[in-house]
C-alpha cells in the first residue's frame, strides 16, 4: 500500500481553489481483512454502523476507519461494497416496500438497479483523509455544494473533453457514488439520500462526488488553468439588473472578430511557439526562420501598442492613472505588473485595453506575410502564449522544452542569479511541464545545437506534409 503520488501537495491546493469544508476521502477496499491492522491510526467500531457514518467520520472527524461486513447495522452497506450477498428478502424487494416504494415489483426492481462492487472480490474496506498520505486509494469521495461541484466537472472536463452521466438510485446512493465510480473507472456525482443525511449527517447542501484516483491530477490542473482564465470558487456575482458585458473576459467581445480575421488566407499556416524563460525560443525560432518560417513577435507588438500616442496608452492611464506612467511620458511596465499581478479584474481591464490593439496589428502583420506568400508557414513568438489563452489563434502549437532543473541553471547562469532566485521566478510562471501538455510539437532544447537542428528539420517537413495535405 506505498504511496505513490504526494496527496498532501494535491488535496491542500484543491482544497484552497475549492473552499472545501470536509476532507477529500481515500477510499480502498482490501482484499484481506487483514491488511486493517497494517494500516496507521486505523480504529474500528465498537458497535454496528452504516457505511455513510464511517465515511462521516472520515471527512469530518478526521479519522481514519476500517470495517469488514459483520461491523455494517444492515447487509445493504456491505452489499454495496461486495463483501457480502444480499439476503432473498432483499432480492425479491420486500425490504424495500417497507418504506421506499409502493410494491414488492418496485422494490425487486430498485435493488436490481443498485450497482455494486463485484461480490467475492474483497473482505474490508478503509477509508482516511486523503491529505494525510494515507494509502493509495481506488477512489476518492469529495463533498461540496453545487457550486463547487460544477467548478470540479468543469475541472475534469478541461482536458479530454467527455460528457459527464449522473445517476440517482434514491435512498443507498452511496452506492451510485461508490459503487458506480469503481466499477466505472469514472467520475460518479449523486445526491446525498435521506440516510446520509439523517445517519452521516450530510448538509442540506450537500452534493458528493467519486473520483478514480488516477484522475485526480487531471482535476487539479483543469482547476488550476480555469483559475487562470478567471473561473474560480467562490462565484462572484456580475448583478442580474448590471450589464454584464464589461465582466466577460475580453476575448468573448472579440471572438467573431478574431475568427473572421483568422479565414484562411490562402494556404497560409500559423504555428505558436512558445516554451519559459530560458528554454531557447529565440534559438528556435531563428533556425525555423532559416528554413523560410517569417517571425511575427507578440512581444514586440506589445510594446508598440502602448507607445505614447497609442491609443492603448490612453486608455490604460486615464483607468490607472500617472502613477504607470515614467518621467519621458512612456509606460512603467513595473509598476503596472505591480498592480494587475494579484488582481485578476484589473488584469482583464488591462487586457481589454490592449488586446484590440494587439489582436489588430497581429493580423495586419499575417495578412502582409500572406500576400507575398501564401503558401507561407508562420511561426508567432507568444511566451505567455498558453497563460493568455490565445491556443485558439493558431492551427498548431510548438513547445521548446528543457527539463525544469536545466531551465533554473540556464536562468540563473544567463541573468546572474542565484539558482534559487531563478527557481522563485520561474514559479510566478506555468511550468514547463504544464505547457507541453497543450503542444503539437515539442523542440527537446537541452542537447547540442546539432541536436536542436535535427527536430527543427523534422518540425518544417511535418509542417510542410501537414500543409500539403491540407491543400488537397
């Protein structure tokens, strides 16, 4: 039962994104009862329980629990996890008419409904608070109201986009949470039933999540780059009698412009490159220009959109104010960063007043590229590329990539700091790591120019195939 993935690190920043008020539950089931006593801090009950007591116990009382069948008040529990059969009463539906139901037909076929963990294949099961590197769980169970709930779906949809089916048997929902979500290998939300309510104690608020715990990863980083676009727990509110339009991000105003604008001209490719701080973009990108790939730099645009006189510039200190402004009248991109940094509306506000600007030139620059070319293939240079959300401007994404410790060396030896210093501005940005999960391509940079070279071919003769083929 090793570990193997640091659930400390995960589940404090899911919980600070998510505002959780229970602990993330780690949830395993074992094959031999056994294995309880090799579990830390593990305590069982001194009497009969339910399963959504236990679980209670867990994500409120901090415990760590353990059961086997003969410890659960009613087979119906222990059912629901296999470690036991359900009794013929049960199966021809006479329990559930006692209460549920209005006949012995509807109860024989509510319990056939009930999913369950396959029968035979276990003897207890454990549960903990998955922060505290427990045991690594099969599943994890996640209780939140429905608005922290729809900010996880979000999350899990972010890569991989699939459609996400919940169910509701009724009363032993546990088991469309746990059962389901096993036997799946999905995530499985439901609605808390009248037990757990009544039994263990969920709020009337409450909604309850399963998730493989091969997934959880991906749920931190679909939360993490929503967070960067600005959708976060909790909800602020835009004011329904307010018009809205000046809290949508920027690029919603823009959108049917920006696609007009990116209509093929010609055969013409735009490909993204980007990579962090000191992976060699700039290397990159003069041996892709070698090889006739014309450079347009997002960077430079930036600067020269905000240029005095620029009616970017404008803008920006009629809403800031003189204090962004230096002595020769230019723009003090400090003192600016300083302040939009850690306030994500004044950065939108930012953003609209620049991005216009930026959005225009950029397309300007294509459109002068394309018609002495069209069948060109041109690289834009966005360091911030995947930071912005600006994916959707190009048919196809190039990362330059070194490993994550070479990268701090390169940046503490090209600035002259400390690898220390270079490793705390390297955090204020999206890992490398991170980035090449959005790529087409990935440009190994961290061996020899010579080396370098060889995928850049490689890149333009994918690039060209990739052209060709789509000019049949």
């Amino acid at each position: 039962m090793e570990n193997q993935t640091d659930w400390e690190k995960l589940i404090r920043r899911m919980e600070l994104l998510m505002r959780l008020k229970s602990f993330p539950v780690a949830f395993k089931m074992l094959e031999k009862k056994e294995e309880l006593e090799n579990i830390p801090f593990l305590r069982r009950s001194g009497h009969k329980v339910t399963l959504c007591q236990l679980i209670t116990l867990v994500r409120n009382f901090d415990w760590t629990v353990g059961a086997e069948s003969d410890d659960f008040l009613f087979p119906a529990c222990p059912s629901i996890l296999g470690l036991r059969d359900i009794p013929d009463t049960h199966k021809d539906g006479t329990f559930r008419s006692i209460v549920w139901v209005k006949t012995k037909e509807d109860g024989r076929k509510y319990e056939a409904a009930i999913p369950r963990i396959p029968l035979g294949k276990y003897e207890a099961v454990a549960m903990a608070p998955l922060v505290y590197n427990p045991f690594e769980p099969d599943l994890v169970l996640i209780y939140a109201n429905p608005a922290q709930m729809m900010l996880l779906i979000n999350s899990l949809q972010f890569e991989d986009y699939e459609v996400m089916q919940f169910y509701c048997v009724g009363e032993s929902s546990c088991s469309d949470a746990v059962a389901r979500c096993y036997n799946t290998d999905k995530p499985s939300l439901t609605i808390p039933c009248y037990g757990e309510r009544r039994y263990g104690h969920a709020q009337d608020e409450d909604l309850v999540m399963a998730i493989p715990a091969g997934m959880m990863e991906k749920a931190l980083r679909g939360m993490e780059a929503l967070y960067r676009k600005g959708v976060r727990y909790p909800v602020s509110f835009a004011g329904v009698e307010a018009d809205p339009s000046s809290m949508f991000p920027p690029a919603y105003h823009m959108f049917d412009k920006v696609m007009e604008n990116l209509k093929r001209e010609g055969n013409r490719l735009l490909v993204g490159v980007t990579g962090g701080i000191a992976t060699g973009k700039s290397t990159v990108s003069a041996m892709l220009k070698e090889m006739g790939a014309p450079v347009i730099d997002f960077d430079l645009i930036a600067r020269q959109v905000v240029e005095p006189g620029q009616p970017a510039l404008e803008k920006i200190v009629e809403y800031f104010g003189k204090q962004v402004l230096q002595d020769d009248g230019t723009l003090d991109r400090k003192m600016l960063s300083k302040i939009v940094f850690r306030d994500f509306e004044k950065r939108k506000k930012l953003e609209s007043f620049t991005h216009p600007a930026i959005y225009e030139e950029f397309f300007n620059q294509v459109s002068r590229i394309v018609e002495d070319d069209p069948d060109a293939i041109i690289q834009v240079e966005v360091p911030l590329l995947i930071e912005l959300n600006l994916q959707y401007l190009f048919d196809k994404l190039m990362v330059v990539f070194i490993p994550g410790e070479e990268q701090v060396r390169r940046l503490a030896a090209r600035d002259g700091i400390s690898e220390e210093e270079a490793a705390n501005m390297l955090k204020s940005q999206l890992s490398i790591d991170e980035k090449v999960r959005y790529a087409d391509f990935v440009i190994r940079n961290e061996g020899t120019p010579k080396e370098t070279r060889s995928q850049v071919e490689d890149l333009w003769a994918s690039l060209k195939k990739i052209q060709k083929e789509r000019k049949k």
